[in-house]
C-alpha cells in the first residue's frame, strides 16, 4: 500500500501510511431533498476564512457527491482557497434551486489529498470531462452541519 498526503485538521500535513488525521466533528447524511437539490447545480459557491479571518468565495464546477456526507472538490486553479484550507480546514458551499426554491448551505471540514486512490479516482474523472484541467488535488470535505438558507422565519436554521 502506498504512503498517502494529507493536510490534516491541525494544518499539519503528513505523509502517511493508514490515515490517521481525524475530524473531530460528526459527519451528517444529507436527506434526498437535499441530495436532488446538489444533483442540480452546475456551478458551486464556496466559502472559506483564512486562519486571519479574512474570506473568500471561489466557484467551482467539479465539486461531486461521493458519499451522503462526503464531497469532492477539485483543485484545478484554486491559489487562495487551498492556502486558505490549509490554515483553516473548513468550508461551506451554497446550494439554491429556483425554480424548487430550495437553498441550504452546507458546513464541512475538508483534507487535501495530492495521492493516493481517492486522489487518483478524482484525477481521472476530471480527466475523463475535461483533459486539460490539472486536477492538482483533492479537496474531500465531511459533512458536518446543513443549515436553511431560504428567506423567512426559519433562515439560518440549523437542518442538519
């Protein structure tokens, strides 16, 4: 079995034979509600805080459901937001359907995987959409909190 890089929860990165950096947080499962809403977003809102407090929000297209409380982001340009996640190993991503007029947002803590299986199966499925993309690294984020994010009374409640 090969050594395996990640950046771990603590901003450490190691390199590593069985995994051994641990989230702290509980994962949750997203519902089917929740699930169909992702399934129908091409274009991902993402946002981080460097370990300064400052933010930013990146888009990104090839962010997969791989599990119901595991996502896959892939690095294919991202400068600030990796540097960002290395500081501070959270992250959270706006899903809205208009015309279902469904929006949550979606908490998570994310590693950043450069080999590995994991790193290689989103390699290649990059690869197999989009040759050219670089798809430097994977960006896996556990679920840990969804929140409601459309307009009235219950915005900002905590779903998940």
């Amino acid at each position: 079995m090969g050594r395996e890089a990640y950046w771990c929860n603590n901003g450490t990165s190691k390199l590593l034979g069985p995994k051994i950096c641990e989230v702290n947080e509980k994962m949750v499962n997203l519902t089917p509600e929740m699930k169909e809403t992702f399934s129908k977003i091409k274009l991902f809102p993402v946002a981080i805080v460097s370990k300064n407090g400052i933010p930013n929000v990146t888009p990104i297209a090839f962010v997969v459901m791989v599990a119901d409380d595991t996502l896959w982001l892939a690095d294919n340009f991202m400068h600030k937001t990796i540097a960002n996640l290395k500081e501070n190993p959270h992250a959270a991503i706006y899903i809205y359907d208009p015309e279902a007029k469904r929006c949550f947002q979606i908490k998570g803590t994310v590693e950043i995987k450069t080999s590995g299986p994991d790193y290689e199966k989103m390699k290649k499925m990059v690869h197999e959409k989009k040759p050219e993309l670089p798809a430097k690294s994977l960006v896996e984020m556990k679920i840990t909190e969804v929140f409601e994010c459309n307009p009235g009374p219950h915005a900002g409640k905590k779903l998940l």
